[in-house]
C-alpha cells in the first residue's frame, strides 16, 4: 500500500508569492490534515478535510487555505509569502475517526524556503 | 487547552544502554496519548499510542511508553538502544477531536557508538 505522497518535496519562492503543496492520502483514508514544522514553534496543526469539508482549523492567518478534491487529495495553498512561512510542511492522512481508532501517517512533507 | 512538554531538547546515550524519554500533558480528562519519531528527512511515524486500559503500552521497534496518570506523564523507553534510533521523537496529545494533535517540541536523540 503506497504512503502518502507530498509534492512537491523542495520548493523556493519569493515573498509576496503564492504557493500550492499537494497531498495525496494512502487509498481509502478520508481526512487528510495538514501541519507546519518550524524550529521555533515545533510542529502547529494547520487544518483537517474529511469528505471535502474543513472540519478542523488551527490558529493560523487566513493566507492559509486548502481543499480537498472527491478523490480525497488535497492541496494547501499559501498566499502572500512572508519570510516566516519557510517550514516543513507535513500532510497526513487518516480513516477519519478519532485518532486513537485511526491515527495519524504522515508524508515526507514539502520544504518551503521564501526569500 | 491541552499542552505537551517533553523537558529534554537532546539526549545522547551509547548504543546498547536503555533509554528513556519524557513527556508531560496538560489536559483535564484523560486524553489520547501518541509518540513519533521522525528521522532526517522523513515525515513522523507512530511509535505507539494510549487511550485507556493496561497503562504499559508496547509500540513498534522496541519501544514501550508507561502512562501514569498522578504525574501526567507518558514517557517512553527503550531497553537497549540501537544506532539507528537517533532521530527526533515528538509526544502528542489529542482529545478526541479528529486528527487535530498537539505536539510536544520534540527530543532529539544521539546515540554513539
């Protein structure tokens, strides 16, 4: 069974850009979310999509927006580049309960680099 | 709301010798207990997770974590440690409230020869 798939893994932009990650969930999982990782601040839950619904959100500007497509793949999107958004940003999929019942499989993540 | 600490930011032990790894959580009830590990590179893989019942828990690659509700702790640990465990290994809690988990900052592991 495939992993979940982020891409790309590498990306540079410059502020003031926009970016789009892409996330593809290991097949049959129905929720996928979305983390950044940073070393200052560790790792922050960004937001969660179950059956193309956002159904969780962290405390994050409105410059970060997602979506989930019918086939469960999602993208992230981020708006506006500041220098602070240079992270590892981490997809995840689940079956959707709770997380103890379907924990968290995490990709690789896309290394976001703004200069 | 809840919170995570993991006190050790680096720990280095020799390979062979035991180890263990602690986490604190903040949280009124019992929450869902996890920790990752994530290596250089890599995204975070589960280790283990705990929930209710036996407050021992087995996880994958050696590793056992030992719930004990009266310190609010959750701390991990390996009877003999092999080289290729050196990475960072992340605590976390969630209660319950689908896929949103909360980290702790992470313990980053050496481990020499």
């Amino acid at each position: 069974k495939a992993g979940v798939t982020q891409t790309p893994r590498y990306l540079i932009k410059t502020r003031g850009q926009q970016v789009t990650l892409s996330c593809s969930p290991i097949s049959g999982h129905r929720s996928v979310s979305w983390y950044q990782q940073t070393p200052g601040q560790g790792l922050q839950f960004l937001f969660e999509y179950f059956s193309e619904t956002q159904r969780n959100k962290g405390n994050f500007p409105g410059r970060f927006s997602g979506r989930q497509f019918s086939n469960s793949r999602s993208e992230m999107n981020v708006s506006t580049l500041e220098l602070g958004d240079s992270a590892l940003y981490l997809c995840a999929s689940s079956l959707g309960q709770d997380s103890y019942n379907s924990p968290l499989h995490f990709g690789n993540g896309t290394r976001l680099t703004v200069t | 709301a809840q919170s995570v600490t993991q006190p050790d930011i680096h720990i280095t032990v020799s390979e062979g010798a035991s180890l263990e790894l602690r986490c604190n959580y903040s949280y009124g009830a019992t929450p869902y207990l996890f920790w990752y590990v994530q290596s250089p590179g890599q995204g975070l893989q589960l280790l283990l997770k705990y929930f209710s019942g036996d407050t021992l828990v087995q996880g994958i690659k050696g590793f056992e974590a030992e719930f004990k509700r009266s310190q609010s702790s959750f701390n991990l640990r390996k009877p003999s440690v092999h080289w290729s465990d050196a990475a960072e290994y992340f605590c976390a809690v969630d209660t319950g409230t689908a896929s949103k988990l909360t980290f702790g900052t992470g313990t980053r592991l050496q481990v020499t020869l």
